[in-house]
C-alpha cells in the first residue's frame, strides 16, 4: 500500500470513530511507521485477549494532558 493511501485510510478510520471533527482538525502532518519492521519496536505492539477491549473501553476515551493513551 503506498504511504498516501494509507494515510488516507488512516485519516477516513479516524473519521468513522472520532465524527467530522477528525476531518476538521487534521493538519496533514504526519508520522508514518510500521511496527512490524521496526527492530526498535519490539513489545510495542499490544493485541488484547477477548474481554479486555470492555475493561479498557472506558479508559480510551479519557485524555490525560490532551493525549489519548
């Protein structure tokens, strides 16, 4: 996939979870890495077993010093 289809991709995922409001406030900066052929990355990628996604729900969509973690 080249880098601007995927950032478009990126860009409509937020707008389909976030509303026109991700369309809004997207500048076109942006910071394009893949995990998985990153030697650097290693343990950074999390994939959570069935039941934690309605235990860490709630905690996604607090922000925290204007970040969401």
């Amino acid at each position: 996939m080249s880098e601007e289809d995927h950032v478009r991709l990126v860009v409509e995922a937020m707008e389909e979870i976030h509303g026109s409001v991700a369309a809004e406030q997207y500048t076109g900066i942006y910071d394009r890495q893949c995990w998985g052929l990153d030697p650097n990355a290693a343990g950074s990628w999390a994939s959570p077993y069935t039941g934690q996604h309605e235990r860490y729900m709630p905690e996604y969509h607090k922000t925290h010093a204007n970040h969401i973690l």
